[in-house]
C-alpha cells in the first residue's frame, strides 16, 4: 500500500469532502468511504469533477475504505462515530494510522454546535483509540480547520492543525498530511488526552463563526 | 470611583504583576490586592521601580483593593479562588466587574501545569460566578495571556483575549483594558459558560511552550 493512499471514513460529509479535495489536488489518492457504496461513488464522481484532470479519488463502502491505505481519516459525525469504529476495527491493517477528526459537538442529542459533549473516555480521541485494534496507532487532527475553508480551493485555510497523540512518530505522519494543504501549519498538541481541548477548540471557533459571521480559524503564535 | 481604576486580587503573583505593570504604564490605577498588606505594599513598590515616572500602583489587603475599583480583576491560582471569593464578596461595590483570569490547572492539586482540573461548575469562571454577589456581573479572559509576556514590557504580546460572559455590555468593559496591552486583541468568546474551553486553551500553551522552549500565544484568524 502507498503511503500516498489516503481512506477517509466519512468521507461523504462536508469535512471529509473538504479534506479529500486538498489532498487529492495535492496528489494523495483518496478512498471515498460511506456506509453506502453508491453514495461512496457518486461524492467520489462529484470530487473528480470538481478538481478535473488527473486525480485519484475513489469511493468504497467504510469497512473496504479502512482496509485498503496505510492512513486511515475518522470524518463521521460524534453519533456515528461508535457504530462506525465498531464497522471498520476488524478491516484496519495492522501498523495503519488511525487520524480521528470527530468532535463531540451537542447536535449529537440534538444540542447546539458550539457547545460540547462529555465523553466518559475523556475526548472523541480517546474513545476512538478505546474502540481501535492495538497495533493501530490512533492521533487527532484536523478538527479546527472548517469544511468550508478547506472547500473554498482557491484560497488558502489559514489554520494550525493542533496534532494530539501519545507517539511521536504516529504525530509526524501527519506532517505530510497538514502540509499538503496550503495555509495550514502543524503543531504537536502533546499527548491523545489533550485532543479534549482541541476538539472543545472547534465549537469555540463555530460560536465565534456566528458571532462575528466569518469563517474563522487558529493560530499558535511565538511557534517557529 | 474612577473607570480607570483597577483592582488586582492575588496581583502579588506572575501573572497579575505582569497586567498590573501594562495597565500601569498605560495609564490606569492599580491598587494590587494580596492576602498580606505588606507583601502588597513591597509588590506596588517593586512595580513602582520598574515602571518609573508617574504611574499609579498601590498596595491593599485583598478585601480593601476589591472595594476600591469599579473593576477587580482575579488572579489567584485556583486553590485559592473559593476561599479569595469568600473573603471578598462582601466588600464588591453593586455594578463592580468581576473578570476572572483564574485556570483549573491540576497544580492545585499537585499535579502537572499542562493537565486540567474538572470542576463542578464547569469553569473556574463559572465557580466564580457562583460565588459573586447577584449585582456584580463576572466575565472572565485574559487566561491565555502570558505572564512572561506580560512581563518583558519592550515587546508586544502575541496574543488575542477570549473574553466570555452572559453579558454583552459586560464583556465591552474589558475591551479597554485589552487594547491597553499592544499585541492582544479583543475577541467575544461568547457566553460564561464558554470559560470552560478558554480556560482549558492555557493548559495546551503551557505545553507547547514546553514542548516549543518558547513562550507561545493564540490568535484567531478571519476575525476583522
């Protein structure tokens, strides 16, 4: 499998969309998953055409996505996300990367979008990493950066990714990843715990969204 | 009671000397409150020194400078919060400001800078609020500011002040005192109960500062 192989599992959501179209302009060839493999591949078909020319992006059912690239991206909304680990964790290859993006936002249960979740294992990051397969390493990432910057292809998303994982090498995958997408900067978060502030981070940022009727991101000053 | 007044509970500490010494030098009065009249009195006179010329820092028992400004600001460690707030609710004017700065960091309770505290009521800000008089409004910010930064006055602080409360008009109050600071920058975080993410946001800088060996801020991006 080519590092450059990119499942998004999700990836029919609008952050998985978004997240699929910077990579595969980039170069990365991106398995499209969904629980529905028609829907896989028409949001596959929809990406193809939006970027045109020569691009990698295919669709496949969420289970065959997780099985087939070393590098596997967790797109799906907080409610899903059980039922979907539960789905996928037999299909992951031993030694794949697991990079959760879930964030326990309220509308879960119904909520608002800018307020969060308890989760009992601490973050979505830590729940993911309970239901993975040991020899899977799990990092977060991702989470700040919104779908409708990442959608916008001519502009740059001006954003941090806040990277969270208890390995270091499993963080530095992600290097490549961030860097592919113009604007974005990585950043070590530290260790997978402290993914609960950086997923709390993004319905900060989705209150700010309203309140100030832009589309915002982060920024981690005093970095090199 | 001047609007250019300032009181500063706990401003013996880092992190209230360093915004004693830029609101100082900005032109407003600061009374620094502290538990001991004379170790307040010796930190005013310290800051008097540093500062030169003709600033305005005195010194006060905690429960006198909270009397003595229309706005009062918190900067205890959170250990001492509950027992600061018992000790000064009585002596708070009707219509003072309260802006809390306190962080449930796990130091409290013996444990590492760059781990959080849950607390019952949310947030420190929101434990505050609890203990506040009815006629007294509580916001909290200036969390992620640093006091390193604070301190070295020659440069900028690279930093944007999440401010949350439940009142608008409230949170306005601060504005001056953020603009006061040249670097930061003013951001409505929304309601109080939002502390609970801006709060947690320092413990995530104290790590990257570690992690970094630097000295790091947070600003928002999209936001005029």
């Amino acid at each position: 499998m080519s590092d450059h192989r990119i499942a998004i599992i999700g990836g029919t959501g609008d952050q998985g969309k978004g997240l699929a179209l910077r990579w595969a302009r980039a170069g990365f060839s991106i398995i499209v998953g969904s629980r529905d493999a028609e829907r896989a591949d028409s949001a596959a078909a929809e990406m193809r055409g939006t970027l045109g020319g020569e691009v990698l992006i295919e669709g496949a059912v969420n289970s065959v996505a997780a099985a087939s690239a070393p590098i596997i991206v967790l797109t799906v909304p907080f409610a899903a996300q059980i039922a979907t680990m539960k789905d996928i964790r037999e299909s992951l290859a031993p030694g794949s990367l697991l990079i959760d993006v879930t964030v326990p936002l309220e509308p879960a249960v119904g909520g608002k979008p800018t307020r969060m979740l308890g989760v009992w294992a601490g973050s979505a990051a830590e729940q993911c990493a309970e239901l993975a397969p040991e020899n899977v390493q799990v990092v977060s990432a991702f989470h700040n950066v919104g779908a409708e910057a990442l959608s916008r292809l001519a502009h740059e998303v001006e954003c941090d990714v806040i990277v969270c994982g208890d390995s270091k090498d499993a963080k530095e995958l992600v290097r490549p990843l961030v860097a592919a997408i113009p604007g974005c900067r990585y950043v070590d978060g530290g260790p997978l715990a402290n993914s609960r502030t950086v997923e709390a981070i993004t319905a900060l940022l989705i209150g700010l969204n309203v309140r100030y009727k832009t589309h915002v991101g982060i920024r981690i000053t005093g970095v090199k």
